[in-house]
C-alpha cells in the first residue's frame, strides 16, 4: 500500500515556483523520500531524493519537515515542458541490499502559460 | 546509448494466451526491475533482479516469470493472460554504484481481452 499522500492536481503559472506537498505520515527513520515524474505516455524520470536534510539539484529542491512527516518538492522556474504527474516516493530497504520504491498516485502538476 | 528498451509498445492478447515482454539495457547496470502501472495509479513492483542470474518478487508476482541469463536482458513473461493483466509495464535498470536513480524504458501498453 502507498505510503504518501498527495493533491491529484495543481496548477501553477509558467515562470513561477512549483510547490507540490506530500504527506508520508508513517515514513520510518531509515526510509528515503524520492520524487519522479512522469510526462505524458513515458517512462518515470527520477527528480530527487532525501532522507533528512533539504536537498538541491539542477532539477529542484525538496524540502523535508524536522519531523519527517510530510515534504514539499520545489520546482523553482515551471516551464510548459515540466507539466507531468509528479510521484512522492518512500522508498524500503530490502535484505539483499536492495530496496523498493512505494509509489503513490501522484500529483498532475499543469503549468500554464 | 540507447538506455533500456522496450519491445513491443504496444499489445493485444486474447484471455489464456502468453508472451513475452523484452527488456534490454545497454549500460552494463547490475539491478533491472519491472514495474505495472495501472490507470491513474502509480507503480508496483513485480519482479527485480540484483545481477545476471538472480531474480526476486517483488510486491505483485502472481501471474509473471522472469529470468536474468545476461547482463543485458530481463524479459517478462506472461503465461496465460488475464484481464486484470491489463495495464502498462515499465522496465528499469540502476548501476550498482549510484543505486538511487532507476532508468526506466519507454513502456509497453498491454491489453487483455
């Protein structure tokens, strides 16, 4: 079952901040946050992840609350091209030194002109 | 590079029939993974690989096979289709030494009737 929960849809005006909010209220101490998205018909597109510490790439920024329950995925100048479903992902060590991602049903961020 | 390709993109296949879903990667990465993306849904896991010769299950299995004979291929196989078979399937691979980025294929849309 999914560990996230997130809005179905936002939208935001192109050259803004993209602010899409995740709740993941039962993430335990050792398991990661991690953002994809997903543009229309292709495969997911890894973003960013955390577990922590906010976190910054070319891509966007991911902002973990102290307590660990909810973050906030940042895309800082939205253009047309990043209209996607965006996913809040906890991801689960497995015992063989892997892990699995727990996708949630994502959020359809539409960024308008 | 071509990345991880998928074959075919899209199918139709009739209640009982089986086939096989290929999966090829061209960057030498250790773990592979296919995933089963339902309508407005996220992913779910249904079978990982950890290198040439090693399979898992993961958190939806029933219906599928799997086999890694090389590096390189991980095709999914499908005995006796059923409609909740129905669905897109994605396929990813993750080097070894960066394992938090999966690189996902372009998908293949499959329909069960």
């Amino acid at each position: 079952d999914a560990k996230t929960t997130q809005p179905p849809s936002m939208d935001c005006a192109e050259g803004r901040a993209a602010n899409l909010p995740c709740n993941h209220s039962t993430i335990s101490g050792n398991e990661y946050v991690y953002w994809y998205r997903q543009i229309h018909s292709q495969g997911p597109q890894y973003i960013i992840h955390g577990l922590k510490n906010n976190e910054t790439n070319e891509m966007a920024s991911l902002i973990i609350t102290e307590d660990r329950k909810s973050s906030t995925l940042i895309l800082p100048h939205a253009t047309l091209r990043d209209t996607a479903v965006y996913y809040c992902i906890v991801r689960v060590d497995l015992m063989d030194s892997n892990y699995q991602l727990i996708w949630g049903a994502g959020t359809k961020l539409i960024i308008k002109p | 590079n071509a990345g991880v390709t998928q074959t075919p993109k899209f199918r139709i296949l009739k209640i009982g029939q089986s086939m096989t879903l290929q999966c090829t990667q061209d960057m030498n990465h250790n773990y592979m993974y296919w995933y089963r993306q339902d309508p407005g849904m996220g992913l779910k896991l249904i079978y990982y690989s950890v290198g040439a010769g090693i399979t898992d299950k993961g958190e939806v299995p029933n219906g599928y096979n799997v086999s890694r004979s090389t590096t390189e291929d991980f095709p999914l196989r499908l005995e006796l289709a059923a409609p909740s078979q129905t669905s897109v399937y994605f396929c990813a691979s993750t080097p070894w030494e960066a394992k938090n980025i999966q690189y996902f294929g372009a998908g293949t849309r499959l329909s069960v009737l």
